[in-house]
C-alpha cells in the first residue's frame, strides 16, 4: 500500500462514513411517508446515478470499452459521485486491482468466497469490505486516471456531489425530499454490491473463465445489464455484457448499458465502440457445460450465419 496524501485519504475515509449516513437517512420515509412525486424521485436519482456507475466509471473510465469526450467522461463521473461510491480513481484502483487481478482468490476485495464464506461471505462482498479499514484506500491509483486532471480533482471531491445531492433534496421536498434521496442511494448502493455478491454466487456460466463469476438476469435487472457477469469476466473489454450461449448460438441479452453507450454514439458522443464477434464469444464458450461429443465441438467458424 502507497503512502497517500492526509488530503486524499480524508477525502476517501469520508466516502464510507456518507454511505453509513445515508442508510440512517432511508429511515426518513417511514416516518414521512413517500408521495408519488418523491417516489419518482427515488426512481429517477436510482436510474441516472446507475447509468453513471455502469456506463462511465466501469465501461468507459475502467475498461475503455469505448471512447467518449472529456465532457462525457467528467458530467458522467459527477453523477456516478454523487451515488456515495468514491471518485473514478479509487474505483479503478480497487477494481482491476482489488477484484480483477485475483478474482474470487486472496487479494479480491470484494468476493464472497474469500476471506470469507457462506452468508459471512455474502456480507461481505455485499458492503462489509468497504467498511474494512484495509479497503479504505485503493492498492494503486491508476495513472491513466490520474494524468485526467479533471477526473482526478472529481476524485479528489468526490463526497461534494452526494452532499448537494442531498441539500437539493431537501430544498426540494423537505425531509420528505432528504429520505428519498437518501433511500435512493441505499438501493442504488446495494443494487450494484449484488455484482459482487449474488452474481459471484448464483447463475449461468456459458463462457470459460478462472473465478465464480455468473450470468445473474435478477442483477441484471437492478444494475442495467451489469449482472451479465460471466460474459463481462470473460471479455472485460466488452462494451456490451449482454451475450450468452444456448444451443451452439449467440443469444443476445437486454443490456440497457450498453443500448444507453448506443445513444451516445448516434449524438456523437462516443466512438470504437467493442464488442467481440459471435466467433469470439463461441470460443469461449465453457465446454463444461455440454458434453464432450456436443455441439461446440461441431461449430463452423468460417460459417456466414
């Protein structure tokens, strides 16, 4: 672990205490009530913050599936900070540090089957390693990262966002409006912790890869597209994590990440998109799940289909 700056690892000690905060705050609205408009407001910051995680710091800032100007990169990593889960420097340092490099082996941060197992396992990789001392700080800060110096004065702010996040709330709607937001951000928190958790846990595995990683449609479904795991671990790289295998053929899955990276594209706002071939994705395919005379083995990879 590097020696940090006392400024930087205030900064990344405060991100922790915020999440803390606002799961106290969530209990707001069983006090206040929730009406519709601050119904939809819980929905709508959910949604937005989400598309900030899965489309700008993982996909874009994290993986470089695809190239988008600088504007894109820091608008979206303002709106990924203000979910509470850090700046885009410390989340690329514990993610291909802390979970790619030795996923689901000693070293992943986040895992549910180490260092511990069973439901301590799943509390863990559900929160329980953010809140760990060891994790408060990333193995490494990313130079790519780092050399972005708008994306590392974000990084180095990155609780603001939430705070005035929460004061619009409040000058919004009140108390009312504060528990909403503050609700929001404890299920957008532990919708994407399910990508640690549950889609390390519980699914399909039609690509071959070294780790635990499933294909999960229920975190699918809560991090828009993001619980397409297997696929996403075994092509990293890969704007879309939509795919999987049946039957010898390509099936392609509701990725709303990947269709919102499409609509940036048509305004011209992101380019070189990746996404591998179905050549690509059949030869991955994990061929412990057919039997050894089955039809992977029979695949035409020169064919036009």
């Amino acid at each position: 672990m590097k020696n940090y700056p006392l400024i930087l690892v205030l900064g990344y000690w405060l991100g922790p205490l915020l999440i803390i905060a606002s799961h106290v705050g969530a209990i707001i609205p069983f006090f206040t009530g929730l009406s519709w408009p601050a119904g939809l407001w819980v929905v709508f910051l959910y949604l937005i913050r989400m598309l900030g995680i899965t489309a700008i710091y993982h996909r874009l800032i994290i993986h470089k599936s695809y190239q988008a100007p600088a504007i894109v990169r820091w608008v979206g990593s303002l709106i990924a900070c203000s979910a509470g889960q850090m700046g885009p420097n410390w989340w690329k340092g514990h993610h291909m540090e802390g979970h790619h490099l030795s996923s689901d082996q000693k070293g992943d941060s986040h895992s549910p089957h180490t260092p511990f197992i069973g439901i301590p396992g799943f509390l863990w990789s559900q929160g329980g390693w953010l809140l760990s001392r060891k994790n408060f700080l990333p193995p490494s800060l990313p130079a790519d990262v780092e050399a972005d110096l708008g994306l590392k004065i974000i990084d180095r702010f990155h609780f603001l966002p939430l705070i005035l996040l929460n004061l619009i709330s409040f000058q919004i709607g009140g108390l009312e409006g504060l528990g909403a937001c503050c609700l929001s951000t404890v299920l957008l928190f532990h919708g994407v912790a399910t990508v640690n958790s549950l889609a390390h846990l519980a699914g399909d595995q039609p690509f071959t890869t070294k780790d635990y990683s499933r294909n999960n449609w229920f975190v699918a479904s809560l991090t828009l597209g993001e619980g397409w795991h297997n696929m996403h671990h075994a092509f990293q790289w890969s704007a879309r994590h939509g795919f999987s295998i049946r039957y010898g053929r390509v099936v392609r899955l509701i990725d709303p990440t990947y269709s919102f990276i499409q609509l940036l594209e048509k305004l011209r706002l992101a380019s070189n998109i990746k996404v591998p071939t179905d050549v690509e994705l059949l030869q991955a395919a994990n061929l412990d799940l057919v039997p050894a005379t089955g039809w992977i083995r029979k695949i035409n990879f020169s064919s036009d289909e």
